[in-house]
C-alpha cells in the first residue's frame, strides 16, 4: 500500500502527469458483463453483472440472483477491485469480490461465496446487452445447491 501511494505522490509528478492521475484506470460503474460461472458442487452457466454507473460503485444486480450492495476494495478507493454483499429479501445471503482489467475494464475475474459455504469462480467480458437477453432465461437458485 505505502508502495501505490509513493507511486503516485513521488514518481508519477516526475513524468509530468497531473497529481490527480489515477494509476487505476479501470472501473466497473456502469458497466454490464456476460460471465460463465462455476460452482463447487459441480455446476457450470451464464450470468449477467450489471454495476451501477456511480463514481463509487453503490449496487450490482445479478440476473440469477438479484441486487447486491457493492464498494470498490481499500476503502471503496481502488477502482478496479470491487466486493458485493447481497442485502436483505433475498432468498440466500450470497458475495462476490472481483477485479476488472482489460482496456477500459472489458473483463472480469471474481470469487464468491453463499451463506451454506458453496463457492463461486467466475470470468467474463463486457456485454452491455447481457441483462436484457439473459435476464429472462436466468434461473432463480443457481447460486445454491
């Protein structure tokens, strides 16, 4: 962390880049995403991430699943890393915590978990259109066994 910091106040005015330059570049706000998930207890499908377009990330809906409250990683400062926590009238607690990468955040990597234990890898790509082709065949429950 002390090493990110000397980054930008120390190194990045030396090559005649505005203070205010983010070393993050990428940011999932706004953002829509196809993702293939896999699950411990042996499954395999499709999903939808759509993040609200915020400055600091504040909700993702998941097409299977519903909305989950969400906040970029040290602080909610680290643009490119995120966590989600589902919230309450949900069926099952389920979270995520996952980075975007890419040129401007096309892809995405994260891990999740629900309240029985079961856990969740997932990658994808940016698709703005998923949420409206998947959202209709998603299945409610493929986040527990």
């Amino acid at each position: 962390m002390k090493f990110i910091k000397c980054l930008r106040s120390c190194f990045i005015p030396l090559l005649g880049l505005s203070a205010s330059y983010n070393v993050y570049a990428h940011d999932p706000s706004g953002q829509t995403y196809r993702v293939e998930v896999f699950s411990s207890f042996g499954t395999q499908f499709q999903d939808c991430f759509a993040f609200d377009k915020f400055n600091k990330v504040d909700n993702l809906t998941v097409a299977g699943f519903g909305s989950l409250t969400a906040r970029h990683d040290q602080l909610n400062n680290d643009l490119p890393t995120w966590q989600a926590v589902s919230t309450t009238g949900q069926l099952f607690n389920l979270a995520f915590h996952g980075t975007v990468g890419g040129s401007g955040g096309q892809t995405i990597q994260a891990n999740g978990v629900n309240e029985f234990g079961d856990t969740f890898i997932l990658q994808g790509v940016s698709d703005r259109n998923c949420i409206l082709t998947l959202s209709a065949t998603a299945k409610k429950g493929e986040y527990r066994k």
